[in-house]
C-alpha cells in the first residue's frame, strides 16, 4: 500500500512538472508574440497626443508603458503557477503536507495587512498620482515652448534663442521641486521621527558640503544670462584663450589651440573679464594687431605701403575694411610701427599671425629693406645727421671729425 501510495505521489510530481513546464511554454511563446507585436499595434490603433505639432505623448511613450504592464502581468503569471506548483509537490509528502497552508496562512495575514494600509493610503496615494501626471503634463507644455523659442517659431522681445535649454532646465527643476513640496506630507511615513531625522542630517550635510558647488551653479546660470559668451566662441578668460566647447552649470570648457581642454570652475569665470572675439567677428570683423621696428633711415611711407601690401597677400585678411598702420612710437633708434588688420576668423588666429610674419618677410627683402632694428653708438661731433636722404638739402655735407678738438675740450 505504501509503495502504491508513494508511486501515485511520484506520478502526481512528475505531471505536475509535466504541466508547468507545457504552462511556462505557453506564456512565453504569447509573452514575446506580444511584445514583438505592439509597438505595430500601437502605430494602428492609436495617435500620439499633440499641441501644435509638438508630441506630449507620442507611440513611443504608450509603448514603454504597455510593455511594462505585460511584463509584470507575465511575471506575476509565472509566479503565480511556480507557487501552485510547489504546493502540490508538498502535498504529497506527510511531512511537508501541512507547510503550504501555513505559509499561505502566514502570507494571508501579511497581504490582509498590507491590503488595510493600501486601502487606509488609497485616498493619498490618488493625490499623489494626479498631482504627478499635472507636472508631467507641465514638463512637457513648457519643453514644447521653449522649443518653439529656440527654433524661433516663438519670438518674445528681449529673450535670446540660446536662453531656452538654460530656461527650460530651471523651470522643469522649479516644477519638480514644488511637487514634492505638495506631495510630500501624503507620503507614508512623514510623520516618523525617523524620516525627520534624516532629513535634517541630509539638510546640514548640503548646508556644509555644497557651498563651492552652489556657488559654481549660481555663477553658470549667471554667465548663461549675461551672454558673454556661447559654444564654439573664440574666448580669453583670464590667461587662457580657446574655443568654448561646452557651458555646464559647473565648469565652462575650452579648447585651445594646442588642442588641449580646459575646464575652467564657472566662479573662475565669473571672477575675471572675458574677452570674446567671435561676436563681432562674422559682421565687423575682429582686428588682430602686429608690432614691428624699422629704422629710421627707411621713410615711414614706404613701411607703412610694404606692410600693407603684405597683410593683402594673406588669404584670412580682409580687403575691406582694408589693413591700416599706427606709428606706436619714436624710439631711440627705430619707428615702432603696429600693423592692424580685419579677420572673421579668429580662431585661426596663430595661422593668420604666421602667414602676416611670412608675407612681411617677402615684401620687405623684394624692396631691399632690413627688418632688423638698428642700435647706435655714436659721437655727434661732425657725424652726419641720421634722416632719410629724401629731406637732406641737396648740398649737405656731414663736417669733418676733430679728435684735437675733442681732447681740448676733455681738457677745459
């Protein structure tokens, strides 16, 4: 009797196992047919929500959201019949027989009271979903906004495109902050001393260890509304000079032209000047300066046309506005003599310098004329005068040099 008993169980076992593995077959075969099929079923059968061409909650969205259900509605389903399955094989030993009604008897009491307190949270737990879906509907009106902003089919007086992410990011932190303000004291547990606790410990923690950070963001949104600069401006911020790749609310980032990335903490950037020399330069253009020395023996109109004509021959110069000449300062023994002119590349900045040095280089050896700066010694009694040969009288003759004078007068 007993070996009959202990086949029957054996058998009983062996169909059990027989059904749950035909069962986990059939909910996976249907389990991945679905989720193959509904993102097709979605385009068919429903319409991404919008406001004027802008999605709030598009196929995508509907999609995620429907696979989510399905995998947890087939994970509770596997649940459910690995459960039934444990009880039966449990059944049919004596020993174990009566373990199934007590674990269901102890996870009965568990659920009952979970189910009071869910029920008991119901009313706040309403709250808290509607109040969410208002700020996600929020998020998404203020995006499609601001979006129209920076693509400029929404245009208001005094408010730049390159302020709408910024914006947008201060606005959608706002709208999240202020939910959890609303949302908090329905929360369970609020009332635990627990939670007040560690809010406080949170709340010196961030008072003591975020002043450098706060200060850093602060600073970043200030610089995003001052608009001194934007991504891929040619920039000088204290003794660095690149390209800007990146405005974060913590650090800026430039490249320089040794392509190497700086970051730059944004309170470093609020706390020196900015030179920017991209924003005049794709309409004005930026001037670029360069300094040289000539002699004075050389006539000053001829550098200044030989420095010009260089800065023409440079592909990155502008002809017009045309390169221009300043005459910095006279010297002991040379002009200095500053050569400007227009770029609307100033990225290209070390490129243009070394094309002017080259072009200057040609012009002045094709006229015959030294670059190097000349230095003097020289005793004035009866040298001759050092001007250009073009203002000496026609009859000038530099006097004869006395060195009988020079020691009488050494020695009155």
């Amino acid at each position: 009797e007993e070996y009959r008993h202990l086949i029957t169980n054996i058998l009983v076992i062996i169909a059990a196992t027989g059904m749950l593995i035909f069962l986990y077959c059939i909910l996976r075969h249907y389990y991945r047919k679905l989720d193959k099929n509904i993102h097709a079923f979605i385009d068919t059968k429903f319409n991404s929500l919008k406001v004027q061409n802008q999605e709030l909650v598009s196929n995508d969205d509907i999609t995620r959201f429907l696979k989510w259900i399905i995998n947890v509605l087939y994970k509770c389903s596997l649940l459910c019949i690995f459960s039934g399955y444990i009880v039966v094989v449990l059944g049919q030993f004596p020993s174990t027989k009566d373990l199934p009604e007590q674990t269901l008897n102890y996870f009965y009491v568990i659920l009952q009271g979970m189910l009071a307190s869910f029920l008991d949270f119901l009313p706040n737990l309403m709250f808290i979903v509607v109040a969410s879906f208002i700020a996600y509907f929020l998020v998404k009106v203020t995006r499609i906004f601001f979006n129209g902003i920076k693509y400029e089919r929404v245009t208001i007086n005094g408010f730049y495109k390159e302020w709408a992410d910024p914006t947008y990011s201060l606005v959608r932190v706002l709208i999240i902050v202020f939910l959890l303000v609303i949302i908090f004291p329905y929360l369970p547990g609020f009332n635990s001393p627990a939670l007040h606790g560690l809010t406080i410990f949170v709340g010196v923690l961030v008072s003591f260890g975020s002043t450098a950070v706060i200060t850093n963001v602060v600073s970043g949104i200030a610089i995003t509304y001052m608009r001194a600069f934007k991504n891929g401006d040619r920039v000088k911020i204290a003794d660095t000079v690149g390209d800007v790749m990146e405005k974060s609310l913590f650090v800026t980032r430039v490249k320089t032209p040794k392509n190497v990335e700086i970051a730059i903490p944004n309170s470093m950037v609020m706390n020196n000047h900015i030179i920017n020399f991209s924003t005049l330069a794709k309409t004005e253009g930026v001037i670029l300066p360069l300094s040289i020395t000539i002699g004075y023996d050389v006539p000053w109109r001829d550098v200044h046309q030989l420095l010009i004509d260089a800065a023409l021959t440079c592909p990155l110069v502008e002809m017009s506005p045309e390169p221009f000449v300043y005459q910095k300062a006279l010297d002991d023994f040379y002009v200095n003599y500053e050569l400007n002119i227009y770029t609307k590349e100033p990225e290209k900045t070390p490129k243009i310098y070394s094309e002017l040095h080259e072009a200057i280089q040609d012009k002045f050896n094709e006229a015959g004329i030294e670059i190097a700066s000349p230095h003097f010694s020289a005793i004035r009694d009866g040298n001759a005068i050092n001007i250009p040969e073009d203002y000496l009288p026609k009859d000038y003759k530099p006097g004869g040099f006395s060195l009988l004078s020079k020691f009488r007068n050494n020695q009155e």
